[in-house]
C-alpha cells in the first residue's frame, strides 16, 4: 500500500497509510471501531475503491483491478457461505468458476476439507444451517484458500465465536499459515488475537497508522501514549527530565531511559509500568508503599489496584495462599528503574 487513502464526503475513513508486507508474512490491523482497519481491508480486496493512493502486489498494481481478478482470498465474520449449497458446493465454487476440471475440483476439496479437520465423508453433504460456528469458519477458510490466493485477507473472522472455540482455531490457523507459507492481512480489535498471531501488527488511529512492529516491540516498547494504552494495561506515570537519561518521579525517586530510546528534551514523558512490572514485595523491599483500593480474582492471577505516592498503580500478582489482598491494607510494591520505557505525553485538547 501506498499513500493509501479513502475519503467519505468530508470524512476520511484513511488518511495517507503506507505499508509493506513481505510474502509469507503474518500481519495483523489492529484498532477500536472507527481507526479505518476494515475500510483499508476493503480496498485491498477491491470493495472499496481507492480516493488516492496505490496497491501493488508482487510487481503488479491492482489498485483499479476487479476483486476477482486479484488474486486474493477473503474470509469475513460472517461467514458468507452460501445457504442452499453443501458445503462441498460452497468449497468447490471458487474453483468450478475458475473451470477446473471435476477430478481436480475433488481432489483438491476432498484434501483442503481434511487439512482443516473436516472428514468429507461426514461433512461434504451437509448445510451450513447444519454446521456449528467453528464447522462453518472452517468451511470460509478453506474455501478462501482453495483456489491458492497469493494473499488472504481476514475481517474480525473469529468475532462470533466463544472463547474456547477462538483459541483452538487461532492454533489452527497458525498452524496452517507455517505449514501453507501463507500471506495474510487480518484485521482484528481484540489485542491479544493480534500479539498471538501476529508476525507484524500495525496499530490504527483514526485512518492512520500509529507504530507497526513485531508484537513484542508493541507491548513493550510503544511509541506513543495510545499505543501504550491500547495494547494491554499501562500504568502510565507522569515524570520530569532530571538530565540526558534520568526522570524524576512525582515523589522524587529516579529512573534512567533505555539506551535505545530517543528523547527530545522539548517533550514531555510518561514512564511506562506494565502490571506484570510491578512486584508486590515486603515493605522493608519496597520503593513505594500503598493501599489497595481493589482486587479482582482472575483465576492465575489477582488484579490489585493500589493508591500510591506517584498515582494509582494497577498490578497483577500471583495467588497465594499464604498471603492474601484485601481493600485498605498498606502494601509494599518494587520495579526496575534502570532502562526505563518512555512514552511522549500526549497533548490534551483544551
């Protein structure tokens, strides 16, 4: 993609993105509602005619070629699988157009619908009506991949599913993208699906293109404050630069910045804490003491928020049955204070 944009009436869905995927590689757009993820997906698949920009694949652009000419596979929360066809007919539809021929058509549905845990024996017959949610996202996926795109394209595909259901087909999918090398763009709000999946994710704001990065660089070392936020919880400090690489906290401790981040002295920063940063440790250990204000049980783990000198700091602790959290108790928390994750302070509006 380059210079990507699409505009509604005064309303621009995206706003300039470029981006480059690399063949076999894994990418998630990962957003809230409204960041202009799916609306760049469309315009991928050719849904969505372009206002401005280019999109190549391989050498070729595509930027005004007809959907069905792209070369690209396309599975949506949906579904879309046609009602009155079997499901070997749904399968088999995206390569009859294509006028293979029969014994090719079988084949190649017969080995796609053992690939994705589908005995044809058992499942080539039946309706979607008949299929449960899992049956029939298997059933979108292997059609999409039929007819072997270069590209598979994914809009929210596992929104409708239970939770159980999701993780056991994220393996699945994983596990088929290695297997197949696989290209695809997924576009997602969950941000745990994303860091999961993910070779690449790129964070979307408002039709732009906030930080791309493995899923790693993102939790731990986001570029701007909305990043922080939005991928996974952040206690997110307010300090002041004490010298090139020493903050100083609002109760007067000390933190030194990684090495590898830059700082503009002009900006003003937050230290970043992720909760699983946070050690809940004896008070004689301790370089903060506070109250809790909250816990909630999590079953591996216990969210415990705690009113402390430099605000409220939200930290994941590990049962134990030889300690217990309770509102009002005085605890001692500890982090590292050398390499330090700093993000810019956003500016407020009024």
């Amino acid at each position: 993609m380059r210079n990507l944009t699409k505009e509604y009436g005064i309303v621009r869905a995206v706003d300039n993105v470029s981006l480059d995927i690399e063949p076999g590689e894994f990418i998630s757009l990962l957003g809230p509602s409204g960041s202009g993820k799916t609306t760049a997906l469309m315009m991928l698949a050719g849904f969505e005619r372009t206002t401005s920009g280019t999109i190549h694949i391989g050498e070729q652009d595509v930027t005004l070629v007809p959907p069905f000419a792209r070369g690209i596979g396309m599975v949506f929360q949906s579904y879309a699988l046609f009602p009155h066809m079997s499901v070997y007919d749904n399968i088999s539809y995206p390569l009859k157009l294509r006028r293979m021929s029969k014994l090719e058509i079988d084949e190649r549905v017969r080995r796609a619908m053992d690939m994705v845990k589908l005995p044809p024996d058992k499942f080539a017959n039946r309706l979607p009506q008949q299929l449960s949610g899992g049956q029939r996202q298997r059933v979108a996926l292997v059609r999409a991949l039929i007819y072997e795109p270069h590209v598979l394209l994914m809009d929210e595909p596992m929104g409708a599913l239970d939770k159980n259901l999701r993780e056991e087909l994220k393996l699945e999918l994983l596990s088929l993208q290695e297997r197949l090398r696989l290209t695809i763009v997924y576009v997602t709000h969950d941000q745990g699906e994303a860091l999961m999946l993910s070779n690449r994710a790129a964070v979307m704001r408002d039709g732009r293109i906030e930080q791309v990065a493995n899923p790693e660089a993102l939790y731990r070392r986001p570029q701007t404050e909305f990043v922080a936020n939005f991928l996974g919880e952040a206690n997110l400090v307010p300090v002041e630069q004490s010298s090139e690489r020493e903050f100083t906290l609002p109760d007067g401790q000390v933190v030194r910045s990684s090495p590898d981040i830059s700082v503009d002295p002009s900006q003003s920063y937050l230290l970043l804490l992720r909760p699983e940063e946070i050690e809940v440790c004896a008070e004689a250990e301790a370089m903060l003491r506070g109250r809790i204000q909250s816990t909630v049980y999590l079953g591996s783990s216990i969210r415990i928020d705690v009113d402390t000198p430099i605000g409220v700091l939200t930290v994941v602790a590990k049962p134990n049955q030889s300690r217990r959290f309770e509102r009002n108790q005085i605890v001692g928390l500890r982090f590292a204070t050398g390499d330090a994750v700093l993000v810019p302070k956003e500016a407020r509006a009024g």
